[in-house]
C-alpha cells in the first residue's frame, strides 16, 4: 500500500496570506530594539523563509498597548481576520499584540473561530499546533503572575523600609532627604525644624490651628511647597508621627483605585532610624490637647446659611462661621455670631483680615430683602426652571484644585501602569522597575496628603445641590420659610438666587447683595415685557444695608 503524499506536499508548498502586527508605544521602546523598522525586518524574513506572502501589514505607532479598542491598526485587521483576508498573523512579540491574558483569549478565539494562526518569532510559538496554542496561554498566565508578583514586591520593599525605620513618601517639613532610592535616609533640617518645634511649642502653650498658621504666616514661614500655612497644614504636622522618630505606612490602600475608601485601619507603625524633632512627652501633651478639643468641639453646620454665599470685601473670599462668648452683668454668658473672612479664619491676618460682621444683622436683612424680592409668581416658575444653573459659586477653584489633584494621582498611578509594561516587554530590569515603582508610590503618597489638606477646607463649606420638588415647596411660601425653616433649607435656597453677597469697606458698614444673573437677566425680560417688576427693585442688582456692628 503506497503511502499518500500529495496533502503532505500541497500543504508545504501552500503560500499562507500573512498579515503582520507592530507595535511601538514610546521612544523608549525604540532605543532597546522595538523599532518599527525592527520588528519590520524580523517579521519579513520570517515570512519569506516560510514561503508566506505578507498581504498587509498593521501598523500602531506611538500608541500604548493598554486597550486592545483603542488600536485601530490592530482593530483593522481583527476585521481582514474575519473577513477571510488572512491565514496567519506574524508579529515580535505577544506583548505587540495583548497585554493581559484575558485580551489574548479573546483574541485566540476569533483566530481560531476563523482558522487563522498566531505567530510569535522571538519566543518560538505558532498557535496551528495545539503545542503552540498552549505556550502562547501560559506566557500570558506567566506575565500577569510576575506582574502581580512586582507589585506585591515593591510593596513588600517599601513595608520592609518601614520596617528598618526608613521613610517612603516624598519630602516633609523639616527633613530632607540623604542618599537615593532605597539608601535614602531622613536628616533633620535645621531651619525647617524650628518652625516645626515653634507649631508644637504654640499649640501647648493654648494656641489653636488658626492661631498658629497666622503666628508663621507672619513670620514669612512657608510649607515644605512653598505656601502659606493653613489650618490643616498646622494639623498635618501636630498628628504626623515622623516627627516623634516613628514611621507609618500603609495609611491608604489602593487609594488609586478606591479613593478615601481605601484608608486601611490596620496602619504599620515602628520607630525610625532618623533623629526626632519632637519629644514624645511634648507629643503627648499635643495629642491629650486635641483629643479634649475634639470631643468638646461643635460643628457649626447649619448655624451660619451665608456661609459660601457671603463674600470678604478685602479678598473676595468666602466668609465663614466665627464668634465669641461675652460674660453679662449677671454672670451668665452670651454666644455672639459673626461671619468671618474664610482666608483669615484659616491662614491668619497676615493673609486677609477678619472682616467680621454680625451674623444676626446680616441674615435679618438678607432674608427681609430676598422675601420681597421673589414676591413674584412668574419669576418664582422661571427660577425653578433654572435651578440647576448656579450650583458652584462659592467653592469652585477648591473643587478643581481637588480634581486636579486626583487628576495627577490617576496618572502616576498610570506612569506605573506603564513602567509596569516596560518591564514586561524586557525594557526595564527588574532593579530598574521596583526602583520607579518606589518612586511613584511615594509621589502618590505625597499628592495623597496634599489632597486630604484640600477636603478638610472644603467642610468649611456647604455646598448642596437642591431637588426641583424642594425648591417648588419652599417657594409656596417663600417670607415665612426664611424665618421658620432651618438654616441649611435657607441656605439652599439663597444659593439658588444669590449670586453672593459682599461686606463693603474694611468697617463694614454696607452689605450688597449681586442676585444670581439669570435671576437678574429673568427679571430685566419679565420688566419689559409686563413692567411687573419696579426700576427700584432691579437697576441696581444689589442693595445696601448699614449694618449695627
């Protein structure tokens, strides 16, 4: 029986259409042999060695290998593949094609689904065996294993660090840093460690976060970035164990991901190898302090309605919740409310002055004025309709100084991501990895603490949107609610129609209330068309009430 050759010999002689990939993401990749005219040339004599006719060639140039979608050259010839274009797809590397495993499964099954081979010339695998199919699944298995594997490690690294007593995170107040990477080690600065043991030295001796900040703001101190001092900078430093020769790690996880969420209980504390600032019965002192203050403490939320409406004349910055206690004659004491420059109340006079004006006085005529104001049918329904239009005043450069801040952490956390992929493809050295992973991990725990600064300023402020069903509830019956509703209902609804409003002159003599200009543009068309509305009442947009101080 003769043998049957003529499959064997057409099956040889066939010549395979080949389509073939490349991928080039940065100039990095460029200087260690990824070039586009590398994996060209690798590619085209694998192809004509094995008697295969390159039909096409896709080409992803200067684009990250992170999304398989977001590749247009390779989404072009995932098509061809399913148009029956291709027998076979050539390219460097796996990693030019998928970078995680569950990209590559997918991707293996649309080969398969339509009978096209896989190719990798550097790491040996043609997926039209069943022996290259299984290769190519535990390479991806394998790099996403070591990837996890490099991050557990660095994070192993850094807790090992802490462990020595070094710090990770980047610079502070009243250290600086000696050595590079993982032999960096925390010496006191001596300039700076002044300031550092003053703020200490002023909150026992009974000074408050406000008082302290003002105190270094008018001595010309600066942060460790180079700004005034605020009250939750002053807080930052009295509650940071570094300073008592301790180091804490490991006080978000995965923040990237999870935000606030991610403030893990279990904190690694040890003592450190570098010199203390502060003694520990000075620590102490300050943590009895403000554990006392922290449970005597009243929030004065709901208290103050203008807050967040009600504008400093000097800076033009929110003014905040402020007062005193007077003793009466009788022996009994006397709470007096007043609103205060928010600049003044958290950096100090040498920033802004108080600016302080009485809260009673000036919510009386507010809500005496607004009142009438809105004694309007029509215009009450055109507010409505608008509502959603003037949600921001007040907070706005705080709310974006806070994305920005997440902005930046999202992308050092994405600079990981891609050191990360650098690595996986033979760019980076193990050393080199872990070393840039430290690197950002610390950044990020910098940026972390400089946003948790930002937030603790935004609860000076109340800024709450409104449900249109709420505001039509309160608009029934406009007068008697800025008397009888809560401060926080009022302080809603002034949001929704005060544009803000402004203490005139240092001696605070005028307040001025600028109503939102949709308000004011709403009224200027209604007075127009129906002359319901008095020149008295809308030209000016404001007016002025001599307050008693």
């Amino acid at each position: 029986m003769g043998i049957k050759t003529d499959g064997l010999l057409e099956n040889f002689l066939k010549q395979y259409r080949a389509g073939v990939y490349i991928r080039v993401s940065t100039h990095e990749q460029a200087e260690h042999g990824f070039s586009l005219e590398g994996q060209d040339e690798h590619t085209e004599k694998y192809a004509d060695l094995f008697n295969m006719e390159i039909v096409e060639k896709y080409i992803d140039s200067g684009i990250s290998g992170k999304s398989m979608e977001a590749r247009p050259a390779l989404q072009r010839m995932i098509r061809d593949v399913k148009d029956g274009k291709l027998d076979k797809i050539i390219t460097w590397k796996v990693s030019r094609i998928a970078r995680n495993n569950r990209d590559l499964l997918n991707l293996l099954k649309i080969l398969n689904d339509h009978e096209v081979a896989l190719i990798s010339i550097s790491e040996g695998i043609d997926t039209s065996s069943m022996m290259g199919k299984m290769m190519l699944q535990f390479l991806g298995i394998m790099a996403e294993f070591e990837r996890y594997t490099i991050i557990e490690n660095v994070k192993m690294g850094m807790e090992r660090r802490t462990k020595l007593g070094l710090k990770n995170g980047g610079r502070m107040l009243g250290y600086r840093s000696v050595g590079e990477g993982r032999e960096s080690k925390l010496v006191i600065d001596e300039r700076e460690a002044e300031i550092v043991s003053l703020i200490f030295k002023l909150y026992i001796s009974g000074k408050g976060y406000k008082a302290i900040a003002n105190d270094l703001n008018k001595k010309g101190h600066k942060t460790v970035k180079g700004n005034n001092f605020s009250i939750t900078a002053v807080k930052g430093i009295l509650e940071n164990p570094t300073y008592i020769g301790k180091i804490r790690y490991n006080q978000y996880v995965d923040y990237a991901n999870k935000r606030r969420k991610g403030k893990n209980d279990d904190v690694l504390l040890v003592d450190g190898v570098h010199e203390a600032i502060i003694d520990e019965i000075t620590w102490n002192q300050a943590r009895y302090i403000q554990s006392k203050k922290t449970k005597n403490s009243t929030k004065n939320t709901g208290k103050y309605p203008l807050t967040g409406i009600l504008r400093c004349p000097e800076c033009g910055y929110g003014m905040v919740a402020a007062g005193t206690t007077n003793k009466l004659k009788d022996g009994t004491s006397k709470r007096i409310r007043y609103y205060s420059c928010g600049q003044f109340h958290n950096k100090g006079s040498a920033v802004c002055h108080a600016n302080s004006v009485r809260a009673e006085y000036a919510e009386a005529y507010v809500f005496e004025q607004v009142s009438q104001f809105l004694n309007n049918d029509g215009l009450i329904k055109k507010i409505v309709k608008k509502l959603n239009h003037d949600r921001k005043a007040g907070i706005a450069p705080m709310f974006k100084k806070r994305d920005r801040i997440e902005r930046e952490i999202s992308k050092a956390a994405e600079r990981k991501k891609k050191d990360i992929l650098l690595y996986e493809d033979g760019i980076l050295s193990k050393q080199d990895i872990m070393g840039r992973i430290e690197a950002v991990d610390s950044e990020i725990e910098s940026m972390i603490g400089e946003l948790d600064e930002v937030k603790q300023e935004l609860v000076l402020f109340n800024h709450c949107d409104v449900p249109v069903e709420q505001v039509q509830n309160i608009f029934a019956n406009l007068a008697e609610l800025l008397v009888s509703a809560d401060a926080i209902e009022r302080q809603r609804l002034l949001k929704l129609i005060v544009d803000k409003i402004t203490v005139k002159d240092k001696k605070i003599e005028n307040i001025h209330i600028e109503y939102n200009p949709i308000i004011q543009g709403m009224m200027d068309e209604m007075n127009e068309e129906e002359g319901e509305i008095s020149t008295m009442e809308t030209s000016p947009s404001f007016y002025e009430f001599r307050a008693v101080i």
